[in-house]
C-alpha cells in the first residue's frame, strides 16, 4: 500500500478497514515485542524534520511524537507554548503554519478548536497529523488504542468493547467508536445520560447494523473483552457546576478488581483523574500504560510512512 506518502492524518473516517490494518500492521515493525533488532529505524528518517505544534496541553501524544521522531532519525522543531512564540504579538494561526511548513517535513498540531487540524492542512504543502483538535478528532490516539485491542485480543472482530465516562466531549471515544464500527465489534456505552454518545455517532452505528447498547451505569452482569473508561473533559463543559454533578458518577473503584480477575482489559487514554483507583494499575489487565507506550511505535509508523520512507 503506497497512497500514505505526502498524506494528511486529520479524521480516522479518512481511512478504509484496509488502511487502518496496514497502520497497525506497519506499527508491529517498530514493537520490541515483535522485533528484537530495531536499530535499523533510527536511519528511516534520517535529515527529516518534524515540526510539533501544541496549542493545548499534552503529555503522551507531544513526547511520544518527540520520542517517535526521533527513533526514526528526525530532527525536531516546534512549541508547546504559543505564547512563547509570534502568535503573542498577533500573527494569526494560518501565519504561523505557513512558517512551519517551511522548515518541517511534517507538521503535527495539536489545538483546542475543532477543525484547526483541517484548516492547518489546507495551508500546508508538507503532511498535518492531527493530533488533537478540541473535542473532534484524535486519530493517532484511535489507532493506536486499535493496536492495543489488536495486540492484546489477536483480533478486532468478534470482541466486546465496552466505553465508559465522557461519551458526549470525549473525541477518543467517538473515534474509537467509528473506528471500531468497521469491524465485528459489540459496543456498550456506560455514562450519565447528560454525557450520552451523541446521536450523530449511533446514526452511524446503526446505519452499518452494529449491535450496541446504552447503560447508565456499570452493569451488573458486566460481559466485555476491553472496557474503555474516561476523563470527565472539565475543560469542555460550558457550566462548571455541571461538570462537579457529574465528575465523580462514573469511578472505577478496587471493587472492579473482580472485572480484571475475570478477565476484562481496562484501557484509558490517560491522563486519568480519579476515574481509576491506581490499586488497580498493577493488575495484569490493567493496560492503560501498555497502551500509552504503544503510541510510540503506531506513531513512529505513521511519520515514516507519511514521509513516504517505508
Ligand atoms: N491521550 C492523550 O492524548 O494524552 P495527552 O493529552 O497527554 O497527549
């Protein structure tokens, strides 16, 4: 599959089935889980740059990208501060992506407006990866939780993965979600209904005939491969006293341990608050911070292959 050379990463809805299994695939080549001997990626990208735009405070996604670049032998320019840059002074978004767009080889900006990633990628002539706009879209995040799920079930169809927390503003969970609808997979949403999955996102569903179900709380009866759990996005809601109502319904106390035990798989795409008691983090099923680390190599595969250098 040669179409990835020169492409923008902005939506996952932009790539087929076969895409996303080539990404996941192409990823395994940079897993020391898979590969013992990965010495031979630091050359892949080697007198490329990468220009890292973060307009929104990140952890993971910034140092796994930094990590990820330079594990393929790119350098690497940008900030994580726009105050720290012209942007201060008054130059204008588009601005500031033509002036990148000169330097790098890639772009990658993350930013709290939904669609800034779309708009960055009409201006630049070099690949945009999206890597986080406002509560839109996170496909890098998506594919790699679909790594993850990969990795850890051996497959994607014939699973149940359950998504639990902020189904209304969380953007990992609609994109999972989407992405998953692809495959055979069974969804169960658990949020308050005030955080519901939006209809735009169950009108997809149901249009590609996939079984899901709606609870607002944990069930009892609790059946899934993989539960999903996320941050309530205080930094969404528009009313705080809202967002104080509703923070702490959804919490996965020691009292989950009995899920893990049974086999269920806990994921999260972090940071986490309080949604997860860190009793459980030690938990072999516990998975969150397997996940995070599989970014790095879902990531690495990406900026080689946008590159056009695998
Ligand atoms: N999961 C994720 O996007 O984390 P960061 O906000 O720390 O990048």
């Amino acid at each position: 599959m040669k179409n990835f050379k020169g492409r923008d990463i902005i939506d996952i809805k932009d790539l087929s089935k076969e895409e996303i299994l080539f990404v996941l695939k192409t990823a395994k080549r940079f897993d020391p889980e898979f590969v013992k001997k990965d010495r031979s990626n630091y050359e892949i990208a080697q007198g490329k740059i990468a220009g890292l735009l973060f307009f929104e405070p990140s952890t993971r996604t910034e140092q796994s990208f930094r990590a990820a670049a330079q594990k393929i032998g790119m350098g690497i320019i940008g900030f994580n501060d726009p105050e720290s840059t012209s942007i201060h002074k008054g130059e204008s978004f588009k601005d500031t992506i033509r002036i990148i767009d000169s330097y790098a080889d890639v772009l990658i900006l993350r930013h709290p407006q939904g669609g800034s990633a779309k708009e960055a990628a009409e201006v630049a002539e070099i690949p945009v990866i999206n890597a986080g706009d406002g509560p839109n879209q996170h496909p890098t995040q998506t594919l790699l939780d679909l790594y993850t799920i990969l990795k850890e079930a051996g497959k994607l169809d014939g699973i149940t993965v359950a998504l639990m927390g902020d189904l209304k503003y969380g953007r990992t969970v609609h994109a999972l979600s989407l992405a998953l609808s692809r495959f055979k997979v069974k969804q169960i949403f658990i949020s308050h209904p005030k955080l519901k999955m939006p209809d735009e996102f169950t009108a997809i569903l149901k249009s590609r005939e996939v079984e899901y179900e709606e609870f607002d709380h944990l069930p009892q009866k609790f059946e899934a491969d993989f539960l999903y759990q996320t941050r309530v996005q205080k930094e969404r809601f528009g009313d705080l006293n809202e967002y104080k109502k509703i923070k702490d319904k959804f919490i996965l106390d020691a009292s989950f341990r009995k899920y893990l035990d049974q086999g269920v798989k806990l994921m999260h795409p972090l940071p986490r608050i309080n949604e997860i008691d860190p009793t459980l983090d030690s938990h072999q099923n516990a998975i969150y911070f397997k996940q995070a680390r599989n970014g790095l190599y879902v990531r690495e595969a990406l900026l080689a292959l946008v590159l056009g250098r695998l």
